[in-house]
C-alpha cells in the first residue's frame, strides 16, 4: 500500500533552546508537542497517535502517553538512532492510511549539552546484550574515530579532499547565520574548518555536529483533517527505511542506507533527484552529507566532493540548497539526534516560512534524509519525499 | 592501568564472555592466543563476528576455522586525547572479514592503508583476551 498523498504534515515545531538544565527531557518533549500542535492550530485532545523512539523518558510510548494523558489509538516506539523520526513520519502516515489513527504526534527531546555527555569523543558504554558489544567496545570505538575512519576510506577511494568537506560546513554556517536560534552563527571559511584542531585523523573539530539540549515534534494528519486546518498543505509524496548492515564482515563504509532508501522513496514519489528543490541531510558529520548526496542519487559516486566545493549547498546560488536552518553542523543537534530537525527545515522550506535570506523559491517538492546509529557498522537510514499542495 | 598480567579468563565474571556462550571457543582460543573465525560449510565463507547462523547465506551448517593472523589495514583513525591514546582500525584479515580492532605498538605517521598486519592478544579488564594488531614485520 503506497503512502503516496495519503497523510499531510500539518504542525512542525523545533523547541528554541539549546540548553536547558532546568526542563526535564519529559518536559522538552511536552513543550515540543504543544508547539507543534499550535502550529497545526489542534490541541492535545486531537492526539490518538504517538511515535517515539529512544530518547523518550522510559524507552517506550507508555511514559509520554501518560504525562500528556493521550488518549490513543496507535502508538510506536520504533528506535533506529537519529533517523528515527524521519521513519516515524512514514509509519504515522501507513498507520493514518490504514484508518488507524488521524492525529498523529511525533516528539524528540533530549539535553546532552546541560548533562555533559561526552557524545562523540568517549566511547559508548554498550551492555553485553548487543550482540556486538563484545567485538567491539574493547576497541574503545568513539564515534569521532569511526567517522574518522570512513572520511579516511572515503579521501583512499575517490580523492575526497578535506577542502571539500570543509566546503559543507562552510554553507552550513552560511544558512546559520539567518538562524537567531543557531548555536553556531558565524560563517566560517574553508581554512577555518581545515585548520581547527583535529579530534579523530582526518576529521577536525569543524566536521562534527554541535552538541544540544533540545526537541522538536511534528503532527501527521489525514487528507481531510489538514484541509480543514488553516496552515499551508504538505503531503507526503514518498518514503523508504532500512537497516544497512556490516554483512558479516564484508562492511562497505563508504556506503550509507541512502543507495536504498533514495531510490525507493524517489520510486513512491514519482519524482527524482532533479526534482529536489530543497534537501535536509543529516549532518552529524560533514563526510555523511557528502555519502548520502552520493548514495541518494544527487551526485555520481565519489563526484560529490566536486559538487560540494562548487558551492552548490548554498541557497540562492547553489544548485541544490541544504540544511538552510544551519543543520547539526551549526544549528542544533538535539537529544543527539538529527532526524527531526532536517523533516522541520523542510517543511519551513515548503511552506516558505523559512528565512527570507535562505528561503529556496517555488519550492514545491523537498527531501529529508538521514542515517540513525553509525555508519561502518549496521546502521538505519530514513529518507522522506515531501511536497507543497 | 590494572595489572592484568596474572589474569585469566573467567568466563562467569566476564559478562561480554559470559552473554554468548556459543562463542566460548573463540575464547579458549584467544587464551592461546589463536585467532579463530566462524566460517560456513555451505557457501564457504568466514564471516565476523562469529555467529552460529550464516549471516552471508542463513545457513546452520557453521564452523571454526583456525586464522591465519594475518590481514591489512583497511582504515585507522587514532584518538590522541585518550589516555593512553590509541589507534582504532578496520583490519581485512587474510580470509576476508573486516574486523574492528586496534593498532598496537606503532607511531600512527608509520600506517598505510594497505599497511601488512599481524594479529596480537591482549587482556580486557573484564577478563577475556581480545585480538588487536601490530604492523607485521
């Protein structure tokens, strides 16, 4: 059963704060879904959907259900790391073409800025019941040296410069610049990025996303339901979501979920690359941008570092404009996930609620896409087609 | 550092150990410092991490393979504000699996991609020994 036209997004909020240690997470995801459901112009009475995944205070739907007392008739709890709410978007619109629920709500929140959390430099303390656990975090894998090690296999492959990755960061601070709320406002040039300090050889500080407190929520409705409201018509046009695994050792690090999930969610649009007007990439690291541009169909592989360096991110003057909020690279990276924030820039985009010095023109059709968990060993990814009605 | 000279394995106190005991072998091995791989007799493939299904072909008909210690370096990346610091690698082994591991001994300017590998054990506080890698010489 194809999604296609079958569920609108009709509420879309991205909480301001970016470090809050006086809100509970369970509070930040509260604000969240009162913003988002402002936004739709409904109120929490409508709610009879709820998607969460593991940021969410308890593990599962039960905790947040009962602090917002929803009344609901579809819930999931569907954990794939930073995508997951790229993925929920899909799964709340099969649950409302399926007449399961009509007022889904969707909700990310987290604070590892205001509790310290060493993300990406410390190793994650994993239990023994991953079955991975015990072949990999002996090696003290951090998540900066992972990246590292893809930038390097990517730099061995196709001659990907760290110039041209530098070149990502470079139109991502030039969108956070318009961004009042982005933790990152000034526009930094590719020596900037290229000479600060390295965390992880090849990858320097200015490649790693920022670290937040934060969230973020959005509202998926029916067909019906979003034109009785009175907020610009976005529906969703196409999705696809996988679990790219380390095949048994055979692992393809330079490969994301994308070579999957694009295809798949270009094929349910009925659209392609070209058609794209604005993306939303996730951006955890300037090399998963440049992957996914490759994987996703709008770069040749191993010719997205030409593509980049070109200046082709950049709204306004590049033939594909990204992350026009500043992305996790200079924006926000709440709860130490991405997902929401690139499916909330997108819509701002399609609504032309985005800033006016950023905001893409006639933008009828964008994309939101990312990975969850780390690429090089198995990892999900998300991607989402979106269109302006 | 904890001295973890005189340690041995204790599989109950090892958690990671004690979680599969499938993999039990793999340790007793590691205790003798061999390297042993799950290889699969239908499709003939070793496969990393070592699993009791096939996860290249589905099938049960698995086994352990004695191998070689040897591989390449497929990719390092070193974390310098560790202490100690320390160099995080994917190996290709010989046999074909890339593998998660460390890099022991070297200066990380002497390290290619490509770079000849030879497999070493060292012991984890938990107990269990653990593959790790020097350059070869």
């Amino acid at each position: 059963m194809t999604i296609k036209n079958k569920a609108y997004i009709v509420g879309a909020y991205e909480h301001p704060t970016r470090f809050a240690p006086d809100k509970s997470v369970a509070q930040l995801h509260a604000e969240s879904a009162l913003g988002a459901l402002q936004d739709a112009g409904l109120e929490l009475k409508d709610v009879d959907g709820y998607f969460c995944a593991g940021d969410v205070p308890g593990g599962s739907p039960i905790s947040m259900a009962e602090y917002l007392n929803l009344n609901l008739s579809w819930l999931d709890g569907t954990e794939i790391g930073g995508c997951s709410y790229i993925a929920h978007v899909e799964r709340a619109a099969q649950a409302i073409a399926a007449g399961k629920c009509r007022v889904a709500l969707i909700t990310l929140a987290g604070k590892p800025k205001s509790t310290g959390v060493a993300t990406g430099t410390a190793p994650r303390i994993l239990g023994p019941e991953r079955p991975e656990t015990p072949w990999d975090l002996p090696y003290k894998p951090t998540i900066t040296g992972i990246y590292g090690m893809i930038t390097q296999r990517h730099m061995h492959e196709y001659g990907t410069t760290a110039e041209q990755l530098a070149a990502i960061k470079v139109a991502a601070s030039h969108h956070a610049q318009y961004n009042e709320n982005a933790l990152l406002k000034k526009v930094v040039t590719v020596d900037d990025v290229i000479h600060s300090p390295i965390i992880a050889p090849p990858l320097h500080r200015l490649d790693c996303c920022v670290i937040t407190d934060g969230g973020g929520a959005l509202i998926v409705t029916t067909p019906d339901i979003a034109k009785s409201l009175k907020r610009p018509l976005v529906k969703v046009m196409g999705a696809s979501q996988t679990i790219k695994t380390s095949h048994g050792g055979y692992i393809a690090p330079t490969e994301t979920g994308a070579i999957k999930t694009g295809p798949e969610a270009f094929a349910e649009a009925g659209v392609t690359p070209n058609d794209i007007k604005y993306a939303s990439i996730y951006d955890n690291f300037t090399i998963m941008v440049l992957m996914q541009l490759e994987d996703l169909g709008f770069c040749k592989k191993g010719q997205a570092g030409h593509f980049v360096a070109e200046g082709n991110l950049i709204s306004g003057t590049g033939k594909l404009p990204w992350n026009t909020d500043g992305g996790g690279l200079c924006n926000n990276h709440p709860s130490n996930r991405g997902g929401i924030t690139k499916v909330i820039e997108a819509i701002r985009q399609l609504r032309e609620e985005a800033h006016p010095a950023v905001q893409v023109k006639n933008c009828d059709i964008a994309l939101a896409a990312g990975p969850g968990l780390v690429v090089g060993e198995g990892h999900a990814h998300a991607t989402l087609i979106l269109g302006r009605e | 550092m904890d001295n973890l000279d005189n340690k041995t394995l204790d599989f109950l106190s090892d958690a990671y150990a004690n979680a599969y005991p499938e993999t039990r072998p793999f340790w007793e091995a590691a205790e003798k410092d061999e390297l042993l791989l799950k290889t699969c007799h239908d499709c003939g493939k070793p496969h990393w991490y070592p699993r009791m299904v096939c996860p290249l072909c589905g099938s049960a008909n698995t086994a352990w393979l004695n191998a070689s210690g040897q591989g390449s370096l497929y990719a390092f990346s070193h974390i310098e504000k560790a202490n100690p610091p320390y160099t995080l690698a994917y190996v290709q082994l010989h046999e074909g699996p890339i593998i998660m591991s460390n890099i022991i001994d070297a200066d990380i300017n002497q390290l290619k991609i490509g770079s000849p590998v030879t497999v070493a054990f060292q012991r984890m506080k938990e107990g269990r020994k653990m593959p790790v890698f020097r350059l070869s010489e």
